[in-house]
C-alpha cells in the first residue's frame, strides 16, 4: 500500500517531461483546425507513458494554442475518433477523463476534467469517456465506461450548452 501511495504522489506532484514525438494527427474544417500529438514520457530510461498534447489553430495558420494534455500511463494510439466538428464554429475533443469544446471557431476552449468536474470521481479511469455526441442546438451526451462500485462513476452525462457544463439527469 504504501508504493501506491508514494506512487501516486509522485504522480502527482512531478512536472511533465515530455519526451520525443511519437504520432501526431490533425483534422480541419473551413475555420479552423485540431491536431494532438502524442510524446514519450522522459523518465530516465524507465518505461513510461505517454503525453497526449490537443492543439488548435485557424485553419490557415500553424500557429495555435494548447487546448489541454493529457497523460497516459501506457503509450496508446493518437485518438483520432475523438477529435470532431459539429459545424464551422463548434468542434470538441475528448481523451480518457477530459473533454475540450470551443463553440467559437477554436479561439477559446473550456476544458471538462472528472478530476475537476465529476463529484466523488477518483482517478485514474483512462476509459471513462466512451463517446460523447453534440449537437448544434447544444444538447448533447457523454456515455461513460464506468467501472462498477468505483465512487462518482456513472453510465451518462448530459448538457445544454455544448458541453461546458455537464450533468446527471
């Protein structure tokens, strides 16, 4: 018990430290762009994992911002089904406990993270987001893979506002 304890810590508490590219992906529409790539852990010559940078651009430019990272204990493929427009304006992107919706052709992104935003969630699920589907109007709903008996894991979250904000109904 206590190497999990000092494992999580150390989780926790240590800064990232990614390492080289591994796999990067992008897919666009008429105003703007996403893209993720993946980055080896640097830990020291022990097997790590993987960071998972989410990126956003205008459609003619390379020069974006960060919309969020998430990191993976194992290194996983780019998660190129989780990165989708719902019009020219509205885009999303989600990844084990996070979810990142812009609704003003990527210039801004509010960012969903069950750390954060799911009551009672403990880490680490990195399945938790199963799909998650938006349409225009707003509405929308995240399926959830949860793992049963495991504290503020549920099967589905809905929202009204393009997923800025989601709820148990």
């Amino acid at each position: 018990m206590a190497i999990a304890i000092a494992f999580g810590y150390d989780f926790i508490s240590k800064p990232q430290q990614k390492g080289k590219s591994i796999e990067a992906w992008e897919t666009t529409n008429n105003t703007f762009k996403v893209s993720v790539t993946a980055y080896t852990e640097a830990t020291g010559g022990v097997a790590g994992g993987a960071y998972y940078v989410f990126r956003s651009a205008a459609a003619t430019s390379n020069d974006g911002h960060e919309i969020m990272t998430f990191r993976h204990d194992d290194p996983v493929a780019v998660p190129r089904e989780q990165g989708r427009f719902v019009n020219d304006q509205i885009g999303y992107v989600f990844m084990g406990w996070q979810y990142g919706v812009t609704v003003d052709g990527g210039i801004t992104w509010s960012v969903w993270n069950a750390e954060r935003d799911l009551p009672g969630w403990q880490c680490c699920n990195y399945k938790l987001i199963q799909d998650v589907r938006i349409a225009s109007d707003g509405s929308g709903t995240m399926r959830l893979n949860p793992i049963p008996q495991r504290a503020g894991e549920v099967p589905e979250l809905h929202t009204k506002d393009h997923g800025r904000h989601w709820a148990v109904e």
